[in-house]
C-alpha cells in the first residue's frame, strides 16, 4: 500500500550498535504494528500500538523498542540486546474499528531487511 | 492466547487445477480472518477476509469458507495460474483486539 512508507530497504548492523527502522503512514489510521518475518516462517508481532502516546509488546519484545509520539510514525529500534537480529522487518496499520465489534485489515509496509555485518 | 495452525506448508498444482489451504484457530472468540498473499521479497496483500457473521465469502476465482463449530477456515484457488505462485498466510483475530495472528504459511507453486 502507497501509503505505508518504510525505510530502508537494506539495514546493516554492526556488533553492540542499536539501529531504528522507520515507518510512516499517511492513512490516517490509528493502530500501528512491527512484525518479525523469518526464512520460510510466519509473521510474529514485535510491539503495536493502538493509539498515540501507548504500546504493547508483542510475543516477542525482547531487544526491541518502540515509540508513538506521532500518529503517523512508530519507528522500531533493534537494541544490541538482540542476539540475533538478521530478519525481515515489516509495519503496518489498521484504522480503529468504530465499535469493539469492528474488524479492520491492516495493511503493510514494503519492509526492512536487517543484517549483520 | 489464540494459535493458528496452517497446512500444507507446501503445495503444488499444475496451471487450473484448484488449491486448497486449510487453517485452525483455537480461541472460539476469534470473529476475523484475513488472508494474505506474499510475494518474494515484498509486503503482504490482504486479497480476502472474512467475518464469523458469513461461512463463505467469493471473489472471482478465490474464495474463503469459515465453520465455526470446528474453528477452521480454508482458502480455495480455482483455475490457478502461474502469477498466484506466492506464499499465502492465514490469520485470527478476536473482537475487540487488534492483534492478529498469523499462521506459518503455505507456499503454492502452479506449475505451467
């Protein structure tokens, strides 16, 4: 989706050196989310957001942070905690459903590949 | 929390044969499920969802069936062509929450 916009492409990290992906949307959408994609594995969610100024860990959060000062941008930082960081990176957003009942698709990003140098 | 388990893994047809991926959820108040279709090296495409109000859902030559009683939902391909090559994942997700989960994927190879 257009407007969905992740940056970079390719992401290089080297030992014991944090680096920050970046996503933007310009859908207006509320909830935002990072997930992990592994060789011939599934997405696993990293951290979403449902609203600005609020995040909650996904299944798995460790050696990640995250950040939601502004609607349109929830950039991930992949920590020297991250033992094994070399993955598949994608972001994407959903509107809020108008009631508790609603569902909504999300939709993604074009992704970041991350790999060790 | 909710699992979602997916078969096959891999799949193989020849061109216009149909395809079928089967998917189980374990948690009865998932309501939501989403396919996607990705493409190598690229994002995700959500080509058909549907809601626990419906079993089946169709749109040209996909279609998606839900039984709710047996918590599954399977994707069905008819007429297959080489361009709906791809690795399609399905997913869950409960009222009122926003997280979806996916399951591990099945890579449909459609031979010409």
């Amino acid at each position: 989706d257009g407007g969905i916009t992740q940056s970079p492409k390719y992401l290089f990290r080297k030992e014991g050196q944090n680096v920050t992906l970046s996503c933007e949307q310009n859908l207006n959408h509320d909830a935002m989310y990072w997930y992990r994609q592994d060789p011939g594995q599934g997405l696993r969610l990293i951290y979403y957001s449902q609203i600005v100024n609020d995040f909650q860990k996904g299944d798995i959060a460790e050696g990640y942070s995250v950040s939601r000062e502004k609607k349109e941008s929830f950039p991930l930082t992949v920590t020297s905690a991250q033992k094994n960081p070399t993955a598949f990176y994608l972001c994407a957003s959903s509107p809020r459903g108008a009631t508790t009942d609603s569902n909504q698709p999300q939709h993604f990003g074009d992704g970041t590949r991350l790999s060790i140098l | 929390g909710e699992n979602v388990e997916q078969h096959p893994s891999t799949l193989s047809v020849q061109e216009g044969d149909s395809a079928v991926i089967k998917c189980t959820y374990s948690d009865s108040a998932s309501n939501y499920f989403p396919w996607y279709k990705q493409e190598l090296g690229k994002r995700p495409q959500l080509i058909i969802d549907i809601r626990s109000n419906v079993g089946e859902k169709k749109d040209q030559r996909i279609a998606v069936t839900l039984n709710k009683t047996a918590k599954h939902f399977s994707l069905h391909i008819t007429e297959t062509q080489p361009e709906d090559s791809a690795v399609y994942f399905c997913a869950a997700r409960r009222t009122g929450f926003q997280k979806l989960v996916f399951g591990t994927g099945t890579r449909l190879l459609v031979s010409p």
